[in-house]
C-alpha cells in the first residue's frame, strides 16, 4: 500500500496513525471545534479542513479533479520523496473516497501537520507564493502572506543553499506533472520567546 509507505518514509507508524484518526475521538474533536466556529475553510475552494485531536494531521475535503490530479501523481510524488530525504513537500498521507448513503461521496485527503510539535510551534507562518497580486498586506493575525512579510529571512548562506536546491528539484517535479498552483509555507519562531516559555 502507497501510502502506508508513505507515512512510514515520514516516521508515521501505523497504530499512531489510526489512533489519531479514530472516528469516535476525531468527530468529537471536530463538532466542538465547529460548534465555537475556530475551524477554518481550506481557502478560496472552500474545502473543509481540520485538525486531528492531536494535532498531528490535517484533513481537508478535496474536489474530484484535485483527487484524480493526486492519484495520476502519486507514482512520481512516491519516487520523489524516496530520492529526496530533505524535500519539503507536504507529507500526503492519506487519500480517501467517503461514501454516505444518499449524498455525494466525499474525498478527503490527510497530510502531515508539520507544526505540530509543541516546542516548535511558530508565532508566525507565511504562505509564500512568489507573487504580490493580492497577497495580503494587512495581515495581524493567522496565516500571512506575501505582502506581509516585510524583511528578508536570515539564515546560514550553507541552509540558504541547501533549501534553494530543494526547493528547486520540488518544483521541478511538480512542474513535470503539470502542477503550477503551490506555496512554500514557512513557520518563523521567536526563539527568545520560546526560551522564556520552556
């Protein structure tokens, strides 16, 4: 199974895995979240997305497009992440087709929540896109955008380096398979913070 191998090339085992997406607990999780209106749309496609109870994964509702677009794609995105152990992409999952008696079946994917480690957790994150046409500007709270990030990122020009070669063979492969629409999401830590708090 793809994706069991997947989740084992990102660390996930099994038993952690469907203990995170165990209905009775992840239903909880979700009506009491929606019932004080935290969650949020999965942007401009109006996706549903959430959390898991414990915060490990996300799951999102996708469109049929987008889940065909994910299944014609997973050979190359499989070979890709076994030959690049430092990528970035997004760790995919889970990918699931869910079918209730009298209403459209459901697709909904299930990605790593890569800042689900509480010491790690940013106090800031910018979804990154290369682009200014309507990319915030104003943003105070929540996920930032281009026009919200108003210095450059420092860091070790060896890190530099290395994040630019991967991010350039990551887009090359998403390019290759026709995929143009993506964002580099960045998390930004205080760290003088995070000291004071640990």
């Amino acid at each position: 199974h793809v994706f069991h191998n997947i989740r084992m090339r990102f660390g996930f085992e099994s038993q952690e895995y469907y203990q995170s997406l165990a209905p009775a607990a992840f239903m909880t999780s979700v009506l009491e979240k929606a019932a004080k209106k935290k969650e949020k749309s999965g942007g401009r496609s109006g996706s549903f997305m959430c959390h898991s109870p414990d915060q490990h994964f996300i799951i999102k509702t996708i469109p049929d497009h987008e889940a065909k677009t994910m299944i014609r794609i997973l050979p190359a995105y499989y070979a890709h992440i076994q030959q690049n152990p430092q990528t970035l992409l997004t760790p995919v999952v889970g990918l699931y087709a869910l079918r209730l008696v009298g209403a459209p079946s459901l697709n909904i994917i299930v990605m790593a929540n890569l800042f689900s480690n509480e010491f790690l957790t940013p106090s800031m994150i910018f979804d990154l896109k290369g682009s200014w046409v309507d990319r915030g500007g104003n943003t105070t709270d929540g996920t930032r955008k281009d026009n919200d990030l108003h210095e450059p990122f420092q860091m070790h020009t060896r890190d530099a380096v290395s994040i630019y070669r991967q991010l350039a063979a990551d887009s090359k492969m998403l390019a290759e398979q026709g995929i143009m629409d993506y964002s580099l999401l960045v998390g930004v830590q205080d760290l003088n913070s995070a000291r004071a708090t640990n």
